[in-house]
C-alpha cells in the first residue's frame, strides 16, 4: 500500500524510515515521553511523529492504541502545497493535538475504511483507493491543526524548530523557481551552513534534499497529470533548458521524464 502502515508501527519505522506517524490511545495512556518531555494523552488526543521526533513506548493494539498509521514522508509531500509542509511543521511544532468529538470520530470512520481496503489490494485500483483514504485523513488532520491555530508546545521551540519552521514555510512558495540553499538562508539571515545543519539535525535530510525531493515530486505530478512538454515544464520551474531538467531528472530518478510518463508506474 505504497508503504503505508496499519495498526503496527515497528522500531525499523519509527528510527530508520522518514515516516509521519499517528498514533490515537484506546483509553487515557497516562504519561508518554516524546524526546524527554511527558505528554498525557487521552482517547481524543493525536500523537502525530515526524522524523526524530521519537517516543518512549512501543506503538501497537496491544499496547492500547486503537489507531496506527505510518506514512512515508514522500508520500505526505505528494499532497498539494503548502498544505503538506504546513502539516509536518504544525506536527514537529505540537506532537499532541487534540480532536473533537466529530474530528475524531471521522478520523476513525475513516481510518475503519482504510482498514477493510487492505484486503482490495490486488484490485485494479486498490493502491489508488488507499492512497486516497490516507490523504482524506490527513487532511482531516489538517483541519484539527488548522482549529488549533498556529500555536506551538513551547516546550518544542528550539532555536533549530524556529528554523526548521520558516524553511519550510519558504520552501513551499518558492520550490518552483529557487534551488539554492543560499537563497533560504539569505530570505533568514543564517549562513547557508547553519541552515543546513538545522534542518538536518532536525529532519534526518539536508535541506537540499527537501529541496531536491519537492521539485521532482512536482515534476512527477506534472508528468502524471498534464499534458505540459518537457520544454514548458522545464519554463514552469525555471530550468535554463529542457535538457537541463532531463538530466536532473534522471540524476534523483534513474529515468528522464519521458520513460516516467510513459510507464504508467506511478
């Protein structure tokens, strides 16, 4: 199910994998470490994980969480900008958020859905149906953030997450025409060495890599999705030439644009 986990998450996920993890307790868990900071959650509460952000416990049924969802990093980023990187930074900035009544009983609507999809896999749409489900629930995490605000645990709010933050918020508006680690950092007024030190040290990847991985996700999407040329992508995300996105292209994927759009292997 292009990598996205159900009702598991194994340590392999948790420490090695870049992964968004959600995980809801069946009953108030009591106190759960997350990077040596306690949280209480309850049953409306959402521990939401992103890269290095890890907590003390094993997550699975048995250890009384009713809902287990690991999704891959690239897979959250395929969402439509800027609401993929809003919700990683809204999860890095508040682990624990809670849900509402008719949040979270639509969260397990859905995430019951999701479920039952597993066995449909083999279908000719199955993946397709699963993926959808996923992001529907994303965005209804979304939507619980978004009533919360753009208020952050403090206690998260190192110096390293405040630059984190405004990378990412940067990065979603100017993907499409800036590729130069130096143009975030001078948007931050930080050496191009502290930023990317930052975003590693908080995220497992350089931020070039960030920038690298949304480009070529964009460019897949056009791929997948338009009818657009090489020639008038290579325009849309400002490419000195179309040869020049061919080969940036083959470099992050081992194929040129072409091969990807005709192989249907999406």
């Amino acid at each position: 199910m292009s990598n996205i986990s159900l009702n598991s998450i194994t340590s392999s996920q948790k420490e090695k994998d870049r992964r968004l993890i959600l995980a809801v307790p069946a009953e108030n868990c009591g106190p759960v470490g997350i990077n040596g900071l306690q949280y209480s959650l309850g049953e409306r509460d959402i521990l939401v994980l992103t890269p290095g952000i890890e907590p003390d416990r094993d997550l699975r049924p048995e250890k009384g969480w009713k809902l287990l969802l690991s999704v891959p990093i690239e897979t959250v980023m395929e969402l439509p900008s800027p609401f993929d990187t809003d919700l990683i930074s809204n999860a890095r900035q508040r682990p624990v958020v809670e849900a509402g009544d008719k949040d979270m009983d639509a969260l397990q609507e859905i995430y019951s859905v999701l479920l039952r999809s597993e066995d449909e896999q083999e279908s000719p749409f199955g993946e397709e149906v699963s993926k959808s489900l996923t992001f529907a629930l994303l965005y209804r995490l979304g939507n619980i953030y978004a009533r919360h605000g753009n208020g952050r645990d403090l206690r998260m709010a190192g110096s390293n997450e405040r630059i984190s933050d405004e990378f990412f918020a940067l990065l979603s508006r100017h993907y499409k025409v800036e590729r130069k680690i130096r143009f975030y950092a001078a948007k931050m007024s930080v050496t191009p060495k502290y930023l990317s030190r930052a975003i590693l040290q908080i995220t497992g990847k350089s931020a070039k890599q960030w920038m690298d991985e949304a480009v070529i996700l964009e460019i897949k999407n056009l791929l997948r999705t338009s009818d657009l040329t090489v020639l008038q992508i290579s325009e849309a995300l400002n490419f000195s030439t179309p040869s020049a996105l061919v080969q940036y292209f083959r470099l992050h994927t081992g194929q040129t644009p072409g091969h990807y759009r005709n192989s249907g292997q999406w």
